[in-house]
C-alpha cells in the first residue's frame, strides 16, 4: 500500500537537458531468457539481464520450479531442472510475464502450481491463458471466474497441440503458449481469431528468441484479427543470450530531451530490434525531435515546440504513457487511438492517464480505443501512480515543466528500474 512517505515532488528542469543515460537491461527480453533458459537441455548464460521486480519474481518463479539460478557480475546461470515437491507456490507479484508465461511451464512439472499475486494482479486477465491450458488436457483450478489465484495440476507433460484463443486482450498469451510450445509432447499449434493482436513486436520478439536457438516457429496470417503458429516437439537448447538496453525504459529519458528542448544521448541503443521501445524515434520523430545514430547510441535533440498528433498505438501500447505526457505539453489537440487492451495492464491506464493528466489542468477525453489530450495552462497537482511504474513515469515527464507535481509513489518504478528516481535527478543536474 502506498504511505505519505513515497509520496516524490518531481524535480522541475530549469534548462535544456543534456546528458547521457545507459539504461539497464530489456525486461522483455529477459523474462524470455529466463523462461527459455528453464525449459533448456543444459545450462544457459544471460548477459546483462535485467535486475529488477518483475524479473526476480520470474527467477523466483523458475527456481521454485526446479531451475538452479546463480549470479556473478552482469551474467545470471540458469542450470534447468524440474522440482519433485508436491506442491509449489509462485508470487507473480504484479508482472504480466510472470502470470502469463510460468503456467504453461508449471503444467511440465509433476506438482500442483498455486499462482497469485499482488492485489491489483488480481483484476489482470488470465481466462485466456486458463482455458488454452484446459484445451490442451492440463488440470486448472480456479474458483475466481479467470483471474488470480488459480492453481495448475502438472502432469509431466502436455499432450494436447492444438488451441484456439482470443489474445486480443494481451499479446503475452500468445508468447506465454509459444515460448513452452516446443517442449509439449506433440508441439504446439496456436490459432488467434477474434480482435486484432495487440503488441505485436512482443510476438515478433519470442519468435526471434525461438529462431535464435533453432526452434522454428511458422507464423501464418490471413488478416489482423486471424494468425496461427506451429512449432514442432523438439528439445530447447541452452543459450548464451546478452540483453538489450530496454528502450521502453528510456522513453521518459528522451522525453526529458524533448520537454526541455535538450539533448540526451540513450547508450548502446540497438541498430534493429524487436522491442516496443524501438519504435520511439520514429514516434519522436513526428512530435518534432532531431534523432541521430553513432557508435555512443541513440542522440535525440529535443524540439522547442512539441507537435500535435494522431497516433495509433495498438502494436506498442506500453509507450502510452511517455506519449501522453508529451502530448499534454504538445501545441494542439492530440489523439491516441488503438489501445483499449490498455485497461487490462498494470492498471486501467487509459482511465488513470485520463485521471492523472486532468489533475495537472489538461482537457483529456477517453474514447473506447484510447485518450483524446487538449493542452490547456497546466498546473501542479496529485499524481496517482496506481501502483504502475509507467504511470510514475509519465508523471516525471509533466513535472520538468511543472511546478508541484507530486507522484504518490515513484519507488514502484522499481517493477522495471531499481535506480529511475537516482538515474531521472543526475540526468536533470547534469
């Protein structure tokens, strides 16, 4: 529960920003990793990974399913293994990765899985993710109507190949069945048929991680609202992986750049990627931003007018929040459209972006796929985390160029970013 004393008044920048930020690992990427490495043959290496609460809930969640994990310096092991308990309990905090990708791995053990979570988990979707299980012969428990807690009877092994879903709710469904898919006894056939695919770059990335270690993972698609997936059975073979920087994470870094017309250079920045997060230059771009490339990274200069825009966002929702505040800074009415699975995240962002940014002075309208943002004379107010890192960020984003922005709780940035607050003041007084 979030205390007066989290409560963060969000440092105002006086001038340009110019700094260079190194970012710590893709939370993505990482979770993938983790997972993987659990289903692995032998053992596997992850190189800078991501320390931070959703991916030690994920090693949490592996080690207390038989996996031996162990550290030294910026490389995590991950020696597979499979527990003989009778019962096991994984805490999947509030991460969606956790909740959505350590299922199908807990139906291979030979115990009974108990998953729950944070209080705010316990309104995320998991009917989806429950009902694939049912179809493909694995025992679910859950007495709360598709939602946290629920428990799952490992068998050993699955045995059923082929399911029907509506993952338009998350892509992470379909990656949570994808990334297990190979060690099902008759592989794994995926059709998706309802609403368009949110997210689709986080499918894209496991697929790329699967191709990466020889896994083939055919994608078929007639339309946006109809794809399926095959994988064959086949081994998983351990892997030395080395981790992006995440570029989501970096969003509000270069936001600071174009809220204070400054300069910040983002370290290591990837020539191509599958993360979300890669698409930000381009959307930065459109907003009136400067972007360069070198061997030091990812250079943005920022505009002295942010630019008004209409955005659909539904492939890369997590960057909602980053583009929001930057639109309720922008020089005219804006719209972001696409993302109504945002209500089934972290929290309703749609509605607590709504909340928040009319709080601060901005004219903000929620449609059904998204946010309508009209600038108005801002001012400083309350600004709700709702327990959400990307919530807290948007809120530092606002605060450079508004006085008295409090943020309830900035210490949940730490779901993604143990250091934001110590990384966010060193960028501002550099």
């Amino acid at each position: 529960m979030n205390t007066a004393s989290t409560a963060w008044n969000a440092p105002v920048a006086s001038s340009p920003i110019n700094g260079t930020v190194r970012m710590p690992g893709s939370k993505s990427q990482t979770n993938r990793a983790f997972v993987l490495a659990a289903l692995g043959n032998s053992e596997s290496v992850i190189e800078f990974p991501l320390l931070a609460r959703d991916t030690e809930l994920m090693l949490s969640a592996i080690t207390a399913l038989g996996s031996k994990v162990s550290a030294e310096q910026d490389r995590i092991f991950i020696e597979p293994g499979l527990t003989d308990k009778e019962e096991v309990a994984i805490d999947v905090g509030l991460a969606g990765t956790v909740m959505r990708f350590v299922p199908p791995l807990a139906a291979l053990t030979h115990s009974k899985v108990h998953f729950d979570g944070d209080s705010a988990a316990r309104v995320r979707p998991m009917s989806v993710m429950l009902a694939a299980l049912s179809q493909l012969g694995v025992e679910v428990e859950n007495q709360s109507n598709g939602f946290l807690p629920f428990s799952i009877n490992g068998r050993g092994s699955v045995s059923g190949s082929e399911v029907t879903i509506d993952a338009s709710s998350s892509s992470q469904f379909v990656s949570g069945l994808l990334l297990a898919g190979a060690r099902f006894n008759n592989g794994l056939t995926i059709h998706h048929q309802g609403k368009a695919l949110p997210s689709f770059p986080h499918i894209q990335m496991t697929m790329q991680m699967l191709n990466q270690l020889g896994i083939s993972c055919q994608h078929q698609s007639s339309n946006s609202k109809n794809h399926s997936w095959i994988i064959k059975p086949q081994l998983v073979p351990g892997n030395h992986w080395r981790i992006e920087p995440d570029l989501s994470n970096a969003g509000p870094f270069l936001a600071a750049a174009m809220v204070t017309a400054g300069k910040v250079t983002i370290s290591d920045w990837p020539e191509t990627t599958t993360q979300a997060g890669g698409q930000l230059p381009t959307i930065l771009k459109k907003m009136g931003a400067e972007i360069s490339f070198d061997e030091n990274g990812l250079t943005l200069q920022g505009p002295n007018t942010i630019s008004a825009l209409s955005i659909d966002l539904g492939e890369v929702g997590e960057l909602t929040p980053t583009v929001a505040a930057l639109l309720a800074l922008a020089d005219g009415e804006s719209e972001i459209s696409g993302i109504a699975h945002l209500r089934g995240h972290e929290t309703d962002r749609i509605s607590a972006l709504a909340h928040d940014l009319s709080q601060v002075g901005v004219d903000v309208k929620t449609t059904n796929e998204g946010l309508i943002i009209s600038p108005r004379q801002l001012h400083g107010g309350a600004w709700k985390s709702f327990a959400d890192h990307r919530m807290a960020t948007a809120g530092a984003i606002i605060g450079l160029k508004v006085s008295g922005v409090v943020i309830d709780d900035i210490t949940c940035t730490s779901k993604t970013m143990k250091n934001f607050e110590e990384l966010w003041v060193n960028l501002i007084s550099s």
